[in-house]
C-alpha cells in the first residue's frame, strides 16, 4: 500500500474588534434582545445603502502587516449570492478579488524544526444572522443581531501536514491577532472559528487530490479532533479503493467524529459580482505607512525580549498569556531592575491573586511601584522570601507602601552585621564543644550554629550574613 500523507488548508474567521458593524452604525453586541441591534442596512431592506467602516479596515490591514503579507492599495467587495433565513441581502457581501491583504504567513515550530506556513489572503467580509430553533414551538425564529459583524477570513495555503501543525499554526496566529487587538478571539462566542480543508495524498507528491472541508470548528482541540478523524475516515476510504468526495463536513464533538453536511459548492456557483452599492476599498501608501508606524510589537518579539532580560521560557509565557502583564511586568521593571525576581513575583503570587479575584494586573491595588518594593526589599535582604510572601496578602488587599508594612509588623531581617556580630559572639561563647570540634576541622556544624543565631534572633537574623559572620569569627 502506498503511504500517504495528510494536506491541510484553513479558513480562519476571527471577528473583528469595533463598536460597530460592517456596514451601519449598529453596535456589535451580544446577549441583548433579539432585532434590537438592526436597521435598514444589517436587515437588508432594498434601497438601504451600505457605508464601509474605517476601523474595520484598518483592523484588516494591521492584520495583514503583522503576518508579512501585502496589503492592497484598492480591493473590491462582491456580492457571494446564496439563500438563507439568517442572510436577509440574499448575499454575503465580501471580497473575491483582489482582497484587502494576499500572501504573507507564519511561522511555526514543530518536531523537525522550523516551518512556514503560507497565506493565501486575508479578506473583509460581513458575518450572517442567527438562525434559533424553537423545538417546543415547531419553529425556526431569526435574529439579526449579528447580521454585519465585521468579520476577517485568513486563508492559509494547503501548507500544513498534521493536526499537531494546525493546532499550533491557529494557537499562534490567535495569539498575534488577540495580541493586537484585532479581534477579542473568544472562541466560546464564535469570535474565532476555522474551517479546517484536509486531503490525503502520496508522500512527497507535488500534487493536490480531492478535499473534504469541515466547518466552524471553535475550539483548538476541536480542529486536532477533526483532523485526527478525517484522517483516518479518509485513510479507511484509499484503503478500500473508494473516492474522497468534495463536500462540507461537520464535526461531532459529543461522538468524536465528522458527518456530511452538503456537497461543496464551487465559487461559481455564488455568481460573485462586484458589490455595485460599494466604491473600492482604499488604502493609500500614507494611510499605510501610518499603520505599520503604528504597530506595536508582536507577542514573539515581546517574548524574545523577555528571555533576553533573564526571564525563564515558563515565566515569558505565563505573562504573555495574561491580558496586561507584560505591561504591569514593564511599569515594575522601570521601578526596580530584577526582572527575574519581578517575574517570579508575579507569576507565583500576583497573576493567580489576579485570576482568583477576576481583574486584570493593572487594576489591582498592588501597583507595579509596590511589587517592585516588595522586590527591592527581598533584594537587599530586608524581607527574607518567606516574610514577602506572607506580606503579599495584606499588600494586595490594601496596596501601599511594602517597607512600611513590614516594620509595622516587625518582620524585617536583621541585616546589619554589627547586630549579628553581637548575636555570633553570644552564640560561640555558648556552645564551646561545638566550636572547638569546628576548628578542628568539622566544619559542617556551621549550620548547626547558624540554626542556633536564627532561634536567638527569633528568625529575625538575615541567614546568608548569620553564616558569613559565624565562619569569620570561628576562623579568626
Ligand atoms: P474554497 O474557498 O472553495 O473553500 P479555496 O481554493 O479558496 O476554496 O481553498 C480554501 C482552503 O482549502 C485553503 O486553505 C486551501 O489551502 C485549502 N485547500 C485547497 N485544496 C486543498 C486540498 N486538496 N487539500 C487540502 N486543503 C486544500
Ligand atoms: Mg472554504
Ligand atoms: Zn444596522
């Protein structure tokens, strides 16, 4: 038998960041009364005519610049004509060709190294209504709520070669687009979806063979799931000498599996025209030039940056995954130069007080100057490890000033050698036979010795300089 191996194209939706939709001045909003958010535009009432959203665009072009493609001087709405209840126009109006952004891609990292996956192109297009069944009223109502939502579609070459490599590929280009706050990316409110394109075909072969498509996958596990499926529902078809067939897939999550939905309609079968009621999209090199000025930098550069300026792989990633830590992580770091220490500060105490308490780093009491008080005390040994994070609570109900806290509760260590002198002098004087059978050579009673400091300062004394004066003292 011959081996084959999987092909993998995406269709990526993310929903794009504006207060309103596509083509009118509805609010994009969830959760409200159905038809409260709709007008003669997003409803399709003939004669409205539709006005293009600048921020959607640019959202669409900062997209494209992140992800190195080419982003369109002039691009074209079409009509994509089909029918639907949720689709009152009786089109979708998005772009055909040329698209706002083409080419451009990411790069991905798996087993066998590096590896860059190629976009197709990016386009502008507006979202549908929804469709609610109403079982116990026998009835299908409409909500157009949705109707206009701006929305994105990325498309990838078929450049992708496993479910590990399409996981990895949609995890990282959400990341950016989240990021860059293109999108909110929720992908339990379908903010982000993907249609996952998959065929098997001889290794090595330079060719493409027939394709199933899977629809709306909104979760990451979910596309793995597919792909994993129709690997081998289409491994099992090869197998037994049966074609693949072109068509429109859903995948199943409660049964693990993927069912047919449609045979696949081809592009001509939407008659795509040009949108006659829109004029071309226009994005001068000026306005453009503005844009990329204006993009910050991406989660990898930031990455890169923070394991430069010593933090740990784990730590990076914990603060790029939270919404405003690497800013919290900068205010504190400006303060008080330990990045390292300022990182595991956050990760190990402030990020899950933030998570427990439900708010984001910057909102939090616990100002970054306070953690990197807080730093600077552990730093110069005023606060041993243990007393800052017992501090840390009552910071970050209250937030303040850490240095006063801690006198208030007396438990800075004690760091000033004259007093720890004064405490090994007592110390050696009390345990003759110990030192003797240390300067006899036994040297591991040293920490016994230190122990004993630690008891008479009540845990006070600052250990590392407790040791450093015994060992002195005892070789003089
Ligand atoms: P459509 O818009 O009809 O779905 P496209 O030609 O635009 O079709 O391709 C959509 C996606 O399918 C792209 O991501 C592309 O890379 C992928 N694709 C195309 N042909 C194949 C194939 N034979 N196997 C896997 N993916 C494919
Ligand atoms: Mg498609
Ligand atoms: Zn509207």
């Amino acid at each position: 038998m011959i081996e084959m191996e999987p092909v993998i194209g995406l269709e990526i939706h993310a929903q794009l960041k504006t207060a309103t939709k596509l083509f009118c001045s509805c609010p994009v909003a969830r959760g409200d009364e159905p038809n409260s958010h709709i007008c003669e535009i997003c409803s399709g009432q003939p004669g409205a005519l539709p006005r293009l959203n600048a921020r959607a665009v640019e959202l669409a072009a900062r997209a494209g610049l992140a992800l190195g493609a080419e982003v369109n001087e002039i691009s074209i709405f079409s009509r994509k004509n089909y029918f639907y209840p949720d689709l009152p126009n009786g089109f979708q109006t998005s772009q055909l060709d040329p698209p706002i952004c083409q080419g451009g891609g990411l790069a991905i990292e798996n087993q066998t190294g590096g590896k860059f996956i190629r976009l197709n192109r990016i386009h502008l297009e507006d979202d549908a209504g929804k469709c609610l069944h109403d079982e116990q009223r026998g009835q299908t109502l409409v909500d157009l709520n949705r109707a206009g939502t701006p929305l994105i579609e990325i498309v990838t070459e078929p450049d992708l070669a496993s479910s590990a490599q399409a996981v990895e590929f949609i995890k990282k280009l959400h990341e950016i687009l989240v990021h860059l706050e293109v999108t909110e990316g929720r992908l339990e409110e379908g903010e982000f979806r993907c249609d996952v394109n998959i065929s098997l075909r001889p290794a090595g072969a330079a060719y493409l063979t027939t394709r199933a498509e899977i629809k709306n996958l909104n979760s990451f596990r979910h596309v793995g799931q597919a792909i994993e499926y129709e690997i081998e529902r289409q491994t099992g078809l090869y197998d037994q000498g049966q074609p693949v067939i072109q068509e429109t897939r859903l995948f199943d999550p409660a049964r693990q599996e993927t069912r047919s939905l449609r045979s696949k309609e081809e592009a001509h079968d939407y008659r795509y025209f040009t949108q006659p009621d829109l004029p071309p999209v226009v994005v001068t090199p000026a306005r453009l030039a503005a844009l990329r000025a204006a993009l910050p930098p991406l989660p990898g550069q930031i990455r890169s940056r923070l394991l430069a300026q010593g933090l740990t792989g784990e730590q990076a990633a914990v603060l790029l995954d939270r919404r405003q830590a690497v800013e919290y992580f900068d205010l504190a770091s400006q303060i008080f130069d330990q990045p390292g220490r300022l990182a595991a500060l956050m990760t190990e105490l402030l990020l899950p007080a933030c998570q427990r308490d439900n708010i984001s780093p910057l909102e939090a009491r616990l100002t970054p100057a306070t953690l990197a008080g807080l730093a600077r005390l552990m730093a110069d040994n005023t606060l041993s490890r243990r007393a800052a994070y017992d501090l840390f609570p009552e910071l970050w109900e209250k937030g303040g000033d850490p240095a006063a806290l801690a006198r208030a509760r007396g438990v800075t260590q004690v760091s000033d050698a004259g007093a720890i002198a004064a405490l090994a002098a007592e110390i050696i004087a009390a345990h003759p036979a110990e030192v003797q059978n240390y300067r006899a050579g036994q040297t591991k009673i040293l920490s016994f010795l230190v122990g004993q400091l630690m008891r008479r300062s009540q845990g006070a004394a600052n250990p590392k300089l407790a040791g450093e004066v015994l060992t002195k003292m005892l070789n003089e």
